[in-house]
C-alpha cells in the first residue's frame, strides 16, 4: 500500500515538473514532492499536521491519504463564509494536490467535508504568513 502512494506522488511530482514554467524555482525537488508543497496527510479522523504554515501567494498542498475511507479538504475564507480551495475526493491510499492561487496572509479553517468527519476531529488551521 504504501509502495503505491510513493507511486502516485512520483507521478504528481513528474506530471507538475512536466506543467511547470514560470513558478521562478528550479524544478528539482529531493525530496519527492515539489518545491514550496507542504505535505499533508489525511487519516481517519485527522489532518497531520493539523496546523500548517505557509507563505502567502500560490499555495500547494500534497494531501495523501493513509485512511481507509475516501477524505477531502475544504479551506474556508478567513471569515468562514466561503471556500477559497477545494480538493478532489482522494480515495483511501492515494493522493491528489490542492492549489490555490493568490491566497493572501491570515488564519483559514479547513476541514473534510465528507458526512461527519469535521465533527470526528477532521479540521485544522491553515495559517498564511
């Protein structure tokens, strides 16, 4: 199982590599996933870290589920109002990336929005410097 989520994020890795252009880095990443990503895995029923920090601008996140049920990620508007991302669902061992461009500084709740999972403790603080 795990073999194939290290599967599944080479392919991220290469296919972002391959869209690249533009971002003003290089593209080389040693650590498997690209360049400013912050890693997020997601299990049942917890983000880790539940309490990331990144810098404003474009923001990537590499979800990879290590649960055994499906799990998303909604991030919410600083004022909880609204989404300002939304991942796909991500079935149980695999992943997927969540981007979302021109993310300004603050703090922004998210959550999983499948049936339950935010009330189970499925939340965090995405804090933006």
């Amino acid at each position: 199982m795990r073999r194939g989520v290290l599967i599944g994020l080479v392919g991220i890795v290469l296919g972002l590599a391959a869209c690249g252009g533009g971002s003003g880095g290089g593209g080389g990443s040693s650590g498997g996933q690209p360049a400013g990503s912050t890693k997020i895995t997601m299990s049942d029923y917890k983000f880790a870290p539940a309490d990331p920090t990144v810098k404003s601008g474009k923001v990537t996140l590499i979800l990879v589920n290590t649960g055994s049920v499906s799990h998303d990620m909604v991030v919410m508007s600083s004022d909880g109002s609204k989404s300002v991302g939304r991942s796909d669902l991500i079935q149980a061992g695999d992943s997927g990336v969540l981007t979302i461009d021109n993310l300004p500084a603050g703090t922004y709740q998210f959550i999983c929005d499948q049936p339950g999972h935010a009330a189970l403790g499925m939340k965090g603080t995405l804090t933006v410097s």
